[in-house]
C-alpha cells in the first residue's frame, strides 16, 4: 500500500513538473483555442487562435485572405515560429508562404504578442504609457484592461487591450479612419494537435517578397 502510494505521490510531482511554464512564456495558459471577431462596417472577419506550450506555439485560421480580404481568399493558417516570422498556409491551394517578424502578416491582435504581458515590468509599463484600468470580464474570462500608446502610420496612436493570463481577449485602437478592434467570442482551454503549428508535407514554403512593396515595413 505504501508503494501504491509513494507511486501516485510521484507521478503529481511529476506532472506538477511538467505543468511548468517556460521562463519566456508569453501565456499563463498551457494550450487553448479562442475566437476573435473584428467589424468592418458591416462585415465581420472571424479569427480563430490555437497555441500551445503556453504560447511559444500560435497559429491562426482565417477565411478570406485576411484584414479587409487582402491576400489570396480562401481558408488561410498561420502559425509564428520562435523568431517571431509567420508562415501562412493555404492548404487547398498547397501554399506556404514566409513573412518577417513584424512584416506584412503582424496583424491586430494576434501572432505572438510583442509585449509579453504575461511579465508585465516597470519599464515595460514605462516604455508603452501603460495604464491599469481595472477589470472586467469578457468570453467568460476575467481581464485586466490597460490603456497604452503605440506607434502608427502618422505618430504615436492610443489602444486599449483586455488581457487574460497574458492573452489579448479584446482591443480597440483610434485613428484618423475611426475606432476599431476585435473582440473574443469564445475561450477553450484544451489539448490542441502539433500538426496546427507545422506546414504539411509536401507544401513547399515561399519567402514573400517585401520588394513589390517598396521596403514598405507592413501594418
């Protein structure tokens, strides 16, 4: 009897163990699914995120090509290497193509976030104009709201995020075209497959070329 439990006893530590988040992990959730919804007039564009490894895996399935129907139509997954660098892929098509981190593919509200909000420090605070504006719940999920300032297309703009354990679960920016941002319409906490995190085989992934642009650095 004591065997049986000095066995259960170890596999909790075990488990505990594994359950361990990563010093640089930008979640404080291990492995999830959530949906963002963003309004344009009257359309709406829904985003569904995945992640794993409590967030150094992401990847995003979208229909449409993306913001505002840019980009190839059709189901579209992206999933953001450790570099920060997004591949989206067009399984149908049987494409694969690779932007820079920070390039073309950013996108509002998603991808690996460039504040890690899961270790939130002062000078972070500092650097961002970061304010706590207190709670409120949204998909379920208590948040904390912050306000801060970011740079954009014509100098330092105003948003506001909803972050829980670390994730964004709304945002909302102003600019010279109007607010707007996106919103989480569901939240699951649960095992997601490796295979939404990797390109399938057989689909070759292209660099995209940022020279068609002009150098134009993306949104």
């Amino acid at each position: 009897m004591k065997k049986l439990f000095l066995a259960a006893a170890l596999m909790a530590v075990v488990s505990l163990a594994n359950a361990q988040a990563p010093a640089d992990a930008p979640f404080g959730v291990k492995s999830g699914v959530y949906t963002m919804s963003m309004s344009f007039g009257d359309n709406e564009m829904i985003t569904e995120y995945y992640f794993d490894n409590y967030g150094l895996k992401t990847a995003q399935v979208s229909e449409g090509g993306g913001m505002m129907g840019m980009g190839p139509q059709g189901k579209t997954r992206t999933i953001t290497d450790k570099d920060g660098a997004q591949i989206r892929i067009n399984e149908e098509e049987k494409t694969a193509t690779k932007f820079p981190a920070g390039g073309m593919m950013g996108g509002f509200g998603g991808g690996r976030a460039q504040i890690n909000w899961n270790k939130l420090t002062d000078q972070v605070k500092k650097d961002n104009n970061i304010k706590e504006l207190g709670k409120e719940t949204i998909a379920g999920k208590e948040c904390t709201k912050y306000s801060m300032t970011t740079e954009g297309f014509q100098g330092p703009q105003e948003q506001t995020v909803w972050i829980y354990k670390g994730i964004q679960l709304k945002n909302e920016m102003s600019s010279d075209f109007g607010t707007f941002g996106s919103t989480c319409k569901k939240f699951e906490e649960k095992d997601v497959p490796a295979s939404m995190f990797e390109v399938p085989a057989g689909i070759k992934v292209e660099e995209f070329d940022m020279s068609q642009f002009g150098g134009f650095g993306g949104f």
